[in-house]
C-alpha cells in the first residue's frame, strides 16, 4: 500500500498541452472543457468525496469532479486507476465508476460522450434521447456563436485524439457498463456508496473470509460510540475500509469515531487517506 503519488503521464501531458493550446481556441472555457488539477491532499470541499480519492478534474458546475480511485493504496499507478465520478447532489450514489483508467476516460471525453461522464442514464435509449435532444435544443443567441464553439470544439478533438493516440470509443453507454462490470469482479464487499471494497489478492486471501463492519447494511448507530470504537481499533482492512465508505455514504459524522478510524488508517500506512478523511471534522 501507499500514501505517496505521482501525477500521471498523461494527465502532467494534457494539462501542458492545455497551456500551449489555449490560445487557438479562445471560445472554450477550457480545452479539454474540465479544469484539471493533481493535489493528492485536495479534498474539493465536499465530505461525501471518497477518502481514497484523488481528484484531477472538476466541471465547475453543482461540486461535480472525477478522481481516482486508489482503493485506500492498492492502486500505487494510477494512469491505472479507475475513474470515478463524485456528484454531490446525487444523495442516492454520489460516487461512480465512469472509466476503467484515465486514458479512457479522456478517449470517451473526446469521442463526444461528455454527457455520460457528466450525467446517469437508465439506459441506452435514455442516452441515445438525450444526444438527440441536446442537438436540437443547441441554439445561438447574441451573447453565445454556437457554431464557432463547434468549431472550436471538434478542433481540440481532432487534435487531442492524434497528439495522444487516444482510440474512438464509438458506444459509450456499453463502454461504461463494462467498466462497471469489471469493478463488481474485483469487488470483496459491497457498500453503500456503490464502490465496495477491492484489495489486491496478496491482502484478501480467501476472498469467502473476507467480512465487512459488523453494521454493514444497517444504519450506523451513534449511540454504540465505544462498540464501533473498540471495532475499528482491531479492524482488519476489509472491515476498516467497509466501515469508512459506508459512513461517508450516510453521512455518518461521529468525530470521536473518526479520529479512531484515522488512527486505524495511519496503522495501516495511510496517512493522507486519513488526513483527508478528517477535513472540516
């Protein structure tokens, strides 16, 4: 496991070659049309953001961003990491695998499905409606040239996808279901916030052993302090990790707990998941 990351390749890259283009595209908020960034101990201001998330993205728009997700340092590389979108609005699952690593999710940005990383679909169809619907509800007005930002936009395309030999992804909706199915396979624990628990197979074991926190799909109780406390000072990581998603999904906001989880998470190497996890508490 690790606390310690570096930025990867691509992202240092796209973020360099936002600099140099920016100019030839002055009618874009931003090239890549997100506002890149890597600072693992940024904690963007919202509790509900995964402990072991790092963000490299925001939209800007109602506290959305994408981040990695390192599975608490099983995921030392992360150009390998999965992506995952963080709303903060969606009360119901805040948090969702929306790419399997970082060069797809760029490959499904710049394919044209910003929609789907953006947004949650029921289904293909659903999606397939959508697209139609934002072309025909696209409009210029005289404060917005609505084909000079298409212009501009399927230049940066056509060049991001060359510059970074990024391949097509001609069915997002189906590309994003895979992902997701490829993320249940390496999943040990569900929890509530639709992410579970994955560690390498090195720190599982036998995977039918692995247990979550003793309240797993119950509310978390705040009149059992010294019960969860007394759990989490002997928790193995499976247990630890379980606890710590499912608190933050319900929004859970013990300080005494937490510091004990912290403390736990600090046992275990992870001090910048733990200092994350105690912002603004």
């Amino acid at each position: 496991m690790t606390s310690t990351y570096k930025i990867p390749e691509l992202l240092q890259d796209m973020m360099d070659w936002e600099q140099e283009i920016k100019h030839e595209v002055p009618y874009l908020e931003t090239p890549t049309g997100y506002f890149l960034q890597f600072d693992p101990y940024d904690h963007v201001g919202y509790l509900c953001s995964p402990a072991d998330a790092i963000v490299f993205a925001n939209t800007g728009m109602d506290g959305i961003h994408y981040s990695f997700l390192t599975d608490f340092g099983c995921a030392s590389d992360l150009s390998l990491a999965p992506v995952i979108r963080v709303d903060p609005m969606d009360f119901g699952r805040y948090a969702r695998i929306v790419a399997s690593n970082i060069r797809e999710f760029f490959a499904l940005a710049f394919s044209g499905h910003e929609g789907l990383l953006l947004n949650e679909f029921e289904s293909k169809q659903q999606y397939l409606n959508y697209v139609i619907e934002q072309a025909a509800g696209a409009s210029e007005s005289e404060y917005f040239d609505r084909k000079r930002w298409d212009q501009e936009k399927n230049k940066i395309r056509d060049l991001a996808m060359q510059r970074f030999d990024l391949q097509p992804i001609r069915d997002g909706y189906s590309y994003i279901q895979e992902a997701r199915q490829i993320r249940r396979s390496e999943v040990v624990i569900d929890t509530l916030d639709g992410l579970g628990v994955a560690l390498r197979k090195d720190l599982v074991g036998d995977q039918k052993r692995a247990k979550p926190h003793p309240w797993h799909e119950k509310e978390i109780p705040y009149d059992q302090e010294e019960q969860l406390k007394s759990y989490i000072s002997g928790a193995d990581q499976v247990g630890l990790f379980s606890l710590i998603r499912d608190s933050q999904a319900q929004g859970f906001d013990d300080p005494d707990v937490y510091r004990a989880m912290k403390d736990r998470l600090i046992s275990f190497g992870l001090k910048m998941e733990a200092q994350k996890l105690m912002h603004y508490r």
